[in-house]
C-alpha cells in the first residue's frame, strides 16, 4: 500500500510521516480526501485509532492541510483556528477541491508509475487516468 504522505504535492511534510506506527500507513493518499460524510466517518475512524492524532491534527492546523488530518476535517480545522485567533484556511490558501488534489497527485505519481497503477492509487479508472495525461499534452 502507498504510504499517503508519499504523494503530497509541495508544502511540509509531518515529521512523523515515515513512522511505522502510523494508523493511515494502510490506507490509500485517497482515502484522506473523502467525497461523503460516511468515508469522512470510516478514516476519522482509523485516526482516532491512531498514536500520532494529536500531532497530526495540529500539524494540519498549521499548514491549512486539506482532507483529513488528526480525526478532523477542513471544517472542524477551520473553527478551530478562528476559536485560537488563527487565519482560516480562506485566509492563508485558496481552497482546492478534491478533483484539483487528484489531479496534482496524479502529475505527481506519473512521474514513476504507470497509469493503471496512477488509476488504483488515487481511486480513478485507468481511463480518467490516461485523459488526464493527454489533456496535459495539449
């Protein structure tokens, strides 16, 4: 399985992201970026099982992470940060959406992987995975 962290496009990286011990090491980088409230509820889950929540919720607040992160979502990261004074996400980074983070994420992995492997990765057919690569030829 695809370590989640092995994929992040540019910014910091958590200093706990190669841990073993990690609770997301068995769970895909697409995993994190749900698109309904049940798979939200599935990996919060597996973050609440996890010893580095804490760290990982804060790490996320403090570099307007998108996704989930520490058993919270962009939501829950932004309320906190207006109840610590901090910049909302709005504030400090414009808002992508999951599609956007797919697609940087499959630039990313085609760098080393072939598109079928690209497709099972992110949780898109190989044909979206191919489109996606020609329409970046044009």
């Amino acid at each position: 399985m695809t370590n989640p962290f092995d994929t992040l496009i540019g910014g910091a990286t958590p200093p706990f992201a190669s841990h073993p011990d990690r609770a997301c090491n068995s769970l895909g980088f697409d995993k994190f970026y749900p698109d309904d409230s049940a798979a939200a509820r599935a990996v919060r889950q597996v973050c609440r099982s996890c010893v580095f929540v804490d760290e990982c919720r804060e790490f996320a607040i403090a570099n307007h992470e998108y996704g989930v992160w520490g058993a919270t979502t962009e939501t829950e990261r932004a309320t906190i940060r207006r109840q610590r004074g901090l910049p909302t996400t709005g504030d400090a980074r414009p808002r992508v959406s999951t599609l956007t983070v797919r697609r940087e994420q499959m630039a990313a992995l085609l760098r080393t992987k072939t598109a079928g492997e690209v497709a099972a990765i992110v949780g898109v057919s190989r044909r979206t995975v191919e489109r996606f690569v020609q329409g970046r030829a044009a």
